[in-house]
C-alpha cells in the first residue's frame, strides 16, 4: 500500500510525467466532445430504433466511441485508420520494397510508412462514408440529402475521423500508451452506464442466476487476461569470458523475457476491422435496386449475423493476427545476431542459424498458446448468447480483452516513467 501511494506521489510531483497524464486526458475529453456533435438531419427516434435492432453496429460503434449512436461527426471513430494499418503492415510481408523501407531506412523509412498509412486512411474514410450516409438515406435516419448535402456530410465525417487520427498518433507521441487503443478505450468505457442501465430494465427475476454465473465467468476472464498478458517464458542466456587488458569481462548469466501474448491487444482491434468490412459492403448492397444483387447481399449479411459463423471466423481472424503481428514484431534472426556480436549464447545452442530456429520454435509455440486464449476470450459472448439466448453484449469479450491490456499498458508504461525518474 505504501508503495502504491509513492507512485501515486510521483504522478503529481513529477512535471515531465504529470504533464503527459493531462495530455492524454486533454485529448480525450476533445475526443469525447466529438462523439456528441451530432451530423445535420438525423432522426434520432428512428436511428435509436435501427441501432438496437442490428448488432453489426453495435459492433461498430466501439470503434467509434459511442460516435455512431449520435451520428456524431466522428462516427467513423479509428476504424478507417485501423483498416489503412493493417493494409500498410500486409504489404511489408508482401513486398520486399515495404519491408526494406522500415527495416533499412530507419527513422526516414518509418516516417515514409506512416505517411502512406496516413494517405491511404482518407479514401477509405471517403467510402465508408459515403456508404453509410446511402444507407442511412435508405432506412430514412438522415432526410434526403441532395448531391451537395451528401459531399458536405461525408467530408464532415472524413475530416472527423482525420481528426481522431491526428489526436491518437499525438497520444502516442507527447502522451502515455497508444492513442488509437486509448480512443478505443475511452469510447467502451462511456458506454457502460448506458450498458448498466439497459441492463437494469432488461433483467428478469428468473434470470438472476444466470446473470452471477455469467458475472463469475466474466470475473475469470479478467483473471485469465491478467495472467495471460503478465505471462513470460524466460530463456536463459549466459555471456562468454573476455580478456582485456589483463581483465577478465563476461562469464554472467541472464535471460530474455518472452511474453506469452507478444501481441497484445492488436489481434482483437485487426480482426474486428476485418470482421466489420464484409458486412459493411453487404449491408450497402443490400439496398441496390438490383433485386438479385439486393437478395444476395441479404442473405450473406444474414450468414454473417449467425452467431455460430461469426464466432468461428471471429476466433480464425484473432488466430491468424496473433501469428501475423508477431511475426511482424518479433525478427528472432536480428536477436540471435545481436546475442552473437555481444559474445552470448543460449546454453546448449550454436550461435547463429541453429539459434534464430531455436528462438523461431519457442515463441511459435508460446505464440500458439496466447493465439488460442485470444479467440476464446473473444468469442466467449457471441458463444453464451447463442447457448442461452440472453441478449448481452457481444462485444463483451473483445472490450474486456482491450480494457484490461489498455490498462496494464499504461501502468507499466508509468513504472518505467517512474523507474527513468530514480535513475
């Protein structure tokens, strides 16, 4: 406890971090004002109605913060940004080009890729809402726009979700933790009052015993996440005796921490933007005057909305983007080399090509465990909602997962702020 009130001093007594902590708050609270400035000429009785019968944008109104329960003008959220990210970190495992551009370019080249990630965000924020707007148009939320209404309002919007861009990349940069899971973050925690007390209307006096032994499984998820996340396997590595002038350096012992989850929290944003794209184009065709086009796109956004094949494709796309994240993140060829050139080795292993496979193997298999953890905890409500047709939110495991790692993110993040301070 001691402990604890000390670092809760040095959050207020040290400038340099307590100005990055009101930082981050500034840039919520702006965040925040955005998500309830609503876009002209919306029905607000109708759109209430159409959100709460379609569980597509349930989904997506996470990604905006609660934006799109207003029709906000940032009710596209992150999502653009996130769908241009994982375009842009594709195309380094595709071309050698892009890859060469980060990993050899240094700063240049990473300054180079986010621009390009940057540039590729405004046309997809230009499609997606352009096919909102038409399908809103169509169920009669937002009135008869007009050509002009219609660029107006989607320029709004693009410029609404290049604002929340600019405000998540300065997060990162001026702030504490990353900027787009903050906005993530931020937004699923605004909606739980509004959760807690549609929850209060909608439970049963039967069902009360349900609803602990879902609270109990939900209580063991966040155990799960903490462990999980906190988990590390250690490997040991031991340096070799030098001799220089007459001294002799090195003979100690040490290990590299390899997390269990390497990834963190990226899988579950990369899937869900993944998840929201194929019924996004289905919903807008859905409304196309050709009536073969219009039953088809119905009919596949009905598949989509089945719980059975939305969990299974769910926990497919968390699998693969644990891999692919890792993958991207961790190079065990560029360790193994620097183990060489400082003169260590892992105990039992060869230097060079036998200990990069040895590295490969074992985060392949800790990569295997957390992946599968990640997919169940994901598709956990989707799951219970279907077995016990209770309605709760199906974006329940996925907020759990990203509130729960934003969190230990930032806290680890102020303990090495406090930890620099003492040095």
């Amino acid at each position: 406890m001691d402990k604890f009130l000390l670092k809760l001093k040095h959050l207020f007594t040290d400038k340099s971090l307590r100005n990055k902590i009101l930082f981050v708050l500034g840039a919520l609270v702006v965040f925040r004002l955005l998500a309830n400035i609503p876009i002209p000429g919306v029905d607000q009785v109708m759109l209430d109605q159409f959100l709460n019968n379609n569980q597509f944008f349930g989904l997506l109104s996470m990604f905006s913060g609660g934006g799109l329960t207003t029709l906000s003008i940032a009710m596209l959220g992150v999502s653009p940004y996130i769908t241009s990210s994982i375009i842009m970190q594709l195309s380094t495992m595709m071309s050698p080009r892009m890859k060469a551009m980060i990993s050899e370019n240094g700063d240049v080249g990473r300054k180079q890729f986010s621009f390009y990630t940057r540039a590729l965000t405004v046309p997809l924020a230009v499609i997606e809402g352009f096919g909102f707007l038409a399908l809103l148009q169509k169920e009669g939320i937002v009135g008869n726009l007009g050509s002009l209404g219609l660029i107006t309002n989607v320029a709004i919007i693009v410029a609404g979700s290049m604002v929340l861009m600019w405000i998540g990349e300065l997060v990162s940069e001026f702030g504490i933790g990353n900027g787009v899971s903050l906005i993530i973050f931020a937004g699923i925690v605004s909606q739980i009052p509004q959760a807690i007390g549609q929850l209060q209307y909608a439970v049963d006096a039967s069902q009360i015993p349900l609803f602990i032994v879902m609270a109990a499984i939900g209580l063991a998820a966040i155990v799960g996440v903490v462990f999980m996340t906190e988990a590390e396997r250690p490997v040991p590595v031991t340096y070799a005796k030098q001799v220089r002038g007459g001294k002799i350096y090195g003979g100690s012992s040490t290990y590299l921490p390899f997390r269990l989850n390497q990834a963190g929290v990226i899988p579950i944003i990369f899937a869900l933007s993944i998840l929201l794209l194929p019924q996004m184009v289905f919903n807008m065709l859905a409304y196309l005057g050709n009536p073969m086009i219009a039953d088809a796109s119905k009919f596949l956004a009905s598949v989509m909305q089945n719980p059975w094949i939305y969990s299974a494709l769910y926990f497919i796309l968390v699998f693969f983007f644990t891999y692919f994240y890792t993958a991207v993140t961790f190079d065990p060829k560029t360790i193994s080399e620097n183990l060489q050139k400082s003169g260590a080795f892992i105990p039992g292993v060869r230097p060079g090509d036998p200990t990069t496979e040895h590295l490969a193997k074992m985060v392949g298999r800790l990569t295997l465990v957390g992946a599968l953890f990640l997919g169940l905890i994901a598709v956990l409500p989707p799951v219970l909602q279907a077995i016990t047709s209770i309605k709760i939110l199906t974006i329940g495991g996925t907020s759990l997962l990203i509130v729960v790692q934003v969190v230990i993110d930032i806290i680890k993040k102020i303990d090495a702020q406090l930890a620099m301070r003492e040095y």
